[in-house]
C-alpha cells in the first residue's frame, strides 16, 4: 500500500472517533440569518457535555469574479463584529429558493457588483467552523465576468467594487490584507483549480 493510500485509508477509518449522542436540544434563538440551539450531549465515553452550542446558519457561497484580462474583483465593506472594513471574495448566503450553490453565487454577483457570466465552474466547499457551524460555504469561480447592470441599492450593504490582476490579489493575501479566513481559503483553492496561483516572488 502507498503512503497516500494508507494516509486515506486511516482518514476513512473514524471507528474510534464516534459521534457524540444528543440526550435533548433546547432552541435559545431562531432569527431569519441565525439559529442557536443548545444541546445535551454524551460521549462515548458517558462524559456529558451539556450544554453545548451549535449555530446554525445558511449555507454561503463566494465568487471568484475572474475577467478575460486576468484580473479579479474583490470588494470592500464594514464588517461591524471587529469594527474594521474588510476586503472580500463577492459572495453571500445561499437563499431557500436558490436551486443551487452556482445559482446563489449569480445572484449574489449580481446584486452586489452588477457583473455576471455565462461560465461558472463549481470548486466545492468548506465548513466555517465545524466545532460550533452546522453550514458549509461553497466555492464558484465565474470567468469572463463583465460589468452588466447597477448593483443593488442596499443601505445596508454598501460595497467598494475593486478590479485589480490576480497577482496582486494574491500578494495582498500572502500579507495578510484580506483577514476572511473563509475568502483566503477559497480564492487559495479555486485559483490552484484554475491554474492561476501564481505566488510573487519574495521581495529582497
């Protein structure tokens, strides 16, 4: 057996991580964009751990918005739990009438850029934090985006539109610029998909 197929072979053998059992769930808060239950576990061990808190939310998408020049459009926004403006991946939750991840992630280009594409490509997803989030965030690449109508007018999403070329997007991750750990790992992802990751040169 080769060192990868052993190294799969002991990630699909989870016999002896079993599942906790849930003896009783309580909802503490059910909001339209958040849910908070709080439930009462046992291990397999018999160790109660209660309570402990899941959050559930909807699943989320973010857009890598590539053009035909080889540049990407990243955006700007107030993002008030640090209190910071935070540059991020165009994106936004999957909503219950959207038919698929590639759907939510047109719509949600759509709305808060005013790009849209003809050609999308669907990398996969991610778990925000599986320890405490019940949702996965999903990872589309749109490629030959063009600018194609006005945003929405949201009071209360107001967002600065950037195009710049995908290495420099890249540098300003590898600086830590772009602090969404859910946006640098899926930009990191689609554009090694794409064959685009192409790391600048350290500086001397």
């Amino acid at each position: 057996m080769s060192s990868k197929d052993d190294i799969n072979s002991q990630l699909s053998d989870t016999a002896d991580l079993p599942p906790w059992r849930t003896t009783s769930s309580t909802r503490l808060v059910h909001d339209r964009w958040l849910k908070v239950r709080a439930d009462n576990c046992v291990t397999a061990e018999g160790v109660e751990i209660a309570p402990y808190y899941v959050l559930e939310y909807p699943d989320w998408v973010g857009i890598i918005a590539l053009d035909a020049e080889d540049h990407i459009y990243l955006v700007q926004q107030y993002r008030h739990g640090l209190g910071v403006v935070a540059l991020e991946l165009p994106g936004g939750a999957v909503d219950a009438n959207d038919a698929s991840p590639v759907e939510a992630a047109a719509r949600e280009l759509r709305e808060e850029t005013g790009l849209s594409s003809t050609e999308w490509d669907y990398v996969g997803k991610l778990a925000p934090n599986p320890a405490t989030h019940n949702n996965h965030s999903h990872i589309v690449i749109a490629r030959n985006v063009e600018l194609a109508s006005r945003p929405a007018d949201d009071p209360t999403e107001r967002i600065r539109l950037i195009r710049m070329p995908i290495r420099q997007a890249i540098q300003l991750v590898l600086e830590g610029k772009m602090i969404q750990v859910i946006h640098v790992a899926a930009l990191t992802l689609a554009l090694h998909k794409a064959g685009k990751w192409d790391v600048p040169k350290p500086k001397p």
